[in-house]
C-alpha cells in the first residue's frame, strides 16, 4: 500500500510542496513535469468528456490533439473551450476511427455512452494508444472480461475513471484502515441521491441533421431514432446504459471494496423499483437498494435518483463500520469516529471536487490524469485504477442489474464474480448489431 508520503512525491514530483495542493484547483493542473509530449485523442467530448477535455489539455506534457464526437456540434464546443483556456484547437472528427489512424496520437479518452466503452477501447488498444476509460468499465460483464485480455495483449496502459482512488485524502483514510485503526471492517453502507425528472414519452423522428445517429448506436442493436434520449436520459434504457449503479454507485463501491480489501461477493440481493414519473419512458429503476455479502464483510449501496435526500448532510458517501470505530469518507475529505460516536479525526480537501453532478470537474480529475500520465511515462509504477481492478468495482454493479432483472438473489464465486448457476446468462453479454462486435 502506498503511503501517503510516497503518493505526494509520486503525484507532484520532486519539486511540488504539499501546500502548492491546498491553493487552487488550477495548481492540480501542472502538478507532473514536462517530459515527452503524450498527444491525445478524446472520444465523447460532451458533459464529462469536456472536463476531461480540459484536464488532460492542462496536464503537463500532454496536448489534446483530436476531438471526436457523433454530433459534431460538440467538437466545436469543446475547441472553443480549448482557445478560452490558452489551448491549441484540436483536430475535429465524427467518426473517432479517422483519429485512430494517426501515428502521431498516444492516448485515447472515451467519455462516450456505456454502450461504447469496452468496444471503443479495445479499437484503441488495437491502434496501439493508451486508454483513460471513463467508468463503467463496460456495458455487461462479458464485455470487461474481454477488455482485460485485450489490455493484456497489447501491452497498453487502461485507466479507468474511478477518479477518488487519487484522492490524496481517501488514499490517507485507506492507509489509516490497512494500520487497523477501525479494527475489522464488516459492514459498508453507500449511497447515493439525486432529483432526477421524467424524461417523458420521446416521439420516433428523423434523427437531427447534427448527429450522425448510426454512429452514435455504433455497437447496439439498431434502433430508430427517439427524440428524448440523445444527449443523457440514454442512461436510463438498457440498450445504451447501465443504470444509476453503474452511473454512480461504483464510485462508492469503489471505495467500499478497497476499505474491506476483497474482489468479488459470494452473494448479491436487489429490491427496486421505478417509483417515480412511471408513465414516461424510463426502462430502469430509480430507487434501489443493493446489498454485497462478502466473506467477510456486508456493503449495502443505496440509490435514490429521483429524492435527493442527504445523508450524514452529503449527496453521495461511504460509512465504513469498524470493530474500533467508524468513518465517513467522500470526495471533500473523511471523519473518523470512536465507538461511542465522538469525532476522532477530521481532514477536509481545501479546494472541493463536484459530487452529483453530471460533468464532476475538480482537482480529483486531474489528480487521476496525472496519475495515469506519469504511469505510462514510466517515472511512477503506482497506477491508481488499472482496469484489472476497474472492472472488478464495475462488476458489482453488473450484478445489481442481473439480480434487478431476473428479481433473483445471486450466489457468485468469490473467485470470479460470476453466479454459480445459469440465472445471469442471458445478462452476461447482449446483443450486438451484425459486425459491430468487438473482439481481440
């Protein structure tokens, strides 16, 4: 494990104070140092791919020198970002094959929809660039197994956007655990709420002159055009995305599974359901409660997307109970409480990083992108999310939509994560349309 000590000299290089992280979020931006420029590609550049746009635009040693997006409306928003921020404007494209092609491009960012995220990265893997892979790692299981082989046959580095594994403060709270300050960890409880609206009822039109609609399918089975699901309610249908588990919970469960320190759930029981606007399109819950049995542990994630009710005065968290105590920890910072619930510690982030919203910006992003950075330039070892460990996070949250599904509890193996008996098959992977398959 990684000290706290070792993380600061690996993230700010021989010459960045520990105070230079408490001034601004603009001081996270030139945090490594100017070696050999890293060119990079960003598949998405809308919502959160134009924060990571501007992350890795600002890194030290790295330019961003493609944009490509099915609606082509958002490359030029992005390029104009890029000239706001003192940035070159990059190369735009719709089809993100056309920046794949080039030789002179290192790294490819794939902020698109879940549906694309394990075929666009091994199409990356295969045009020999890097991969920051937005989470989730995938959209079914089968999809993450098949990343991590190609990952391992290329030979290239996949970071995936669980961006708190680079919170200095999580990783200091997670040392504290590993020391047994809490003593035995057996329970977690997450969550995570919101105030999400109906979407409506869509209406099946002519796709918009500005999207290039077959495209943006890419890898799903083909379907015509609805005009209430491009550019974000695509979450909320299973052709495309993954539901709010996937969306949001697996930061938490990220975090959860490293405070316990195990990879898979022997068991997994769901209770959800849609409760609210029940008459618009909306195919998955919004109101779920998921609760992990691990060997030694329980991790229950509790979602809520359309009642933003605050727990312990936070949007989204993790409670990890201890048998010497207790802590909280998000995004801001951690607390950590003595058995009879009296604050014992307390370490607060100077500059905060957004929690519920759609895009979250702040300094974890570009803690996370220089991590990544430094990882493929050889000058740190320490990779914070590689997607051997991403896609085991990802997979709990799989398993929540499988036993959401099938309305059957899952027992899994502790060695694979996969349900020992044949409920989950026909979940396990999905339908691709004809030669959009992605293979190694």
């Amino acid at each position: 494990m990684t000290s706290r000590r070792q993380f600061l000299r690996h993230a700010a290089g021989t010459t960045l104070a520990v105070s230079a992280l408490s001034s601004s979020a603009a001081s996270y931006a030139r945090i490594i140092g100017a070696n050999d420029r890293i060119n990079v590609i960003v598949m998405g550049v809308g919502g959160r791919g134009g924060v990571l746009t501007q992350d890795f635009a600002g890194a030290s040693g790295a330019i961003v020198t493609d944009l490509c997006d099915p609606d082509v409306r958002r490359c030029d928003a992005a390029n104009a970002e890029l000239a706001e921020g003192g940035f070159a404007k990059a190369r735009v494209h719709t089809d993100f094959r056309k920046a794949l092609e080039s030789s002179d491009t290192d790294l490819m960012v794939i902020a698109a929809p879940d549906h694309w995220h394990t075929p666009g990265a091994i199409l990356g893997l295969q045009a020999g660039k890097h991969v920051y892979l937005e989470k989730p790692v995938s959209h079914n299981p089968a999809e993450g197994e098949l990343l991590i082989k190609a990952q391992e046959h290329h030979g290239k580095i996949v970071q995936v956007g669980n961006q708190q594994r680079s919170a200095l403060e999580t990783i200091e709270l997670i040392n504290r655990i590993r020391q047994g300050e809490l003593g035995d960890i057996y329970n977690v409880y997450t969550w995570y709420a919101n105030n999400r609206d109906t979407i409506g009822n869509g209406k099946v039109v002519a796709a918009p002159d500005w999207l290039d609609w077959d495209l943006w399918q890419g890898p799903a089975p083909r379907r015509d055009y609805q005009d209430n699901v491009v550019h974000y309610n695509w979450h909320w249908f299973w052709d495309w995305g993954t539901g709010e588990t996937c969306n949001n919970a697996m930061h938490e469960l990220d975090i959860a599974r490293w405070a316990i320190g195990a990879d898979y759930p022997d068991k997994v029981e769901v209770r959800g359901a849609r409760r609210y606007y029940t008459e618009d399109d909306w195919e998955m819950y919004d109101t779920i409660e998921a609760t992990y049995e691990f060997a030694d542990a329980t991790v229950v994630w509790e979602g809520h997307s359309c009642n933003k009710v605050n727990k312990f005065g936070r949007g989204r968290g993790t409670l990890i109970y201890g048998t010497k105590g207790s802590a909280i920890v998000d995004r801001n910072g951690y607390e950590i409480y003595d058995l009879g619930g009296k604050l014992q510690h307390e370490v607060k982030v100077k500059v905060d990083s957004a929690t519920t919203d759609t895009r979250g910006g702040g300094p974890l992003n570009t803690l996370h992108v220089n991590n990544h950075l430094e990882v493929i330039r050889g000058t740190n070892t320490d990779q914070h999310s590689p997607v051997n460990d991403g896609h085991k996070s990802t997979l709990m949250c799989h398993l929540a939509n499988i036993a959401y599904r099938t309305g059957e509890t899952l027992d899994c193996s502790a060695e694979t994560g996969r349900p020992v008996n044949d409920v989950a098959d026909n979940l396990w992977s999905r339908e691709y349309e004809l030669g959009w398959e992605p293979t190694i």
